[in-house]
C-alpha cells in the first residue's frame, strides 16, 4: 500500500483517503472571455504527460479535504515530496531526483 504525507495535517495517510485532481502550476488565464476557443480547450483540456518527475495536484479527501502539490515519478509512482500550494517544489528535474544523485555518484541504485 502506498502512504502519502498531508503537509496540511502533518501525517503519513494511506493513499486510499487521496485522489490526484491533475496537473499542478497551470496558470489560469487573467481574463477567459478575451481567450480564442484554441487557447481555451488548451488551458481545459491539454496537459503534459512526462516520463518521469511531474507535479501534480492532489487532496486529501477522507481526511483534512486541502489540496496539496506532489511530486511523483510516472515511472516508478514514487512520490518524492508534497508541499503546499503557493510553495515551490524541491525537485524540478530529473537531475534534481535522489536516484540521480545517486547514479551520478556512480552507485548502485
């Protein structure tokens, strides 16, 4: 079973009281009506689906019901960290994960 920490409550929850709600950090348009229907269906509908790091919005639904970031590998769905929203993540990159750090070191992961 995978366990998720809520930076709202302070604990590691299983992951059946969390649900992924989609990407994180996309910027709403400053004012919609004066948007193309192009520019709309791509803020609605188009996201990034990555091989790898990707941020993504998630709550805490069984439990303080906040809304949080998260960083997870797709590959792996190792979540590396979670922080509140407003706050910057730690890890951005592939380069900045612990499993690169390690295999830049030339150990075994």
């Amino acid at each position: 079973m995978l366990h998720i920490f809520c930076p709202h409550c302070g604990e590691l929850r299983s992951e059946e009281e969390f649900h992924a709600s989609g990407q994180a950090h996309i910027p709403r348009p400053l004012d919609p009506t004066s948007c193309t229907d192009e520019e709309w269906g791509d803020y609605m509908f188009f996201r990034d689906n990555p091989r790898g790091l990707h941020h993504e919005l998630w709550i805490h639904a069984a439990g303080c019901r906040q809304y949080f970031n998260a960083t997870r590998d797709t590959v792996t769905y190792e979540i590396l960290e979670t922080y509140k929203i407003g706050t910057k993540p730690q890890f951005t990159d592939k380069t900045d994960s612990p499993k690169a750090a390690t295999t830049a070191l030339g150990e075994k992961v």
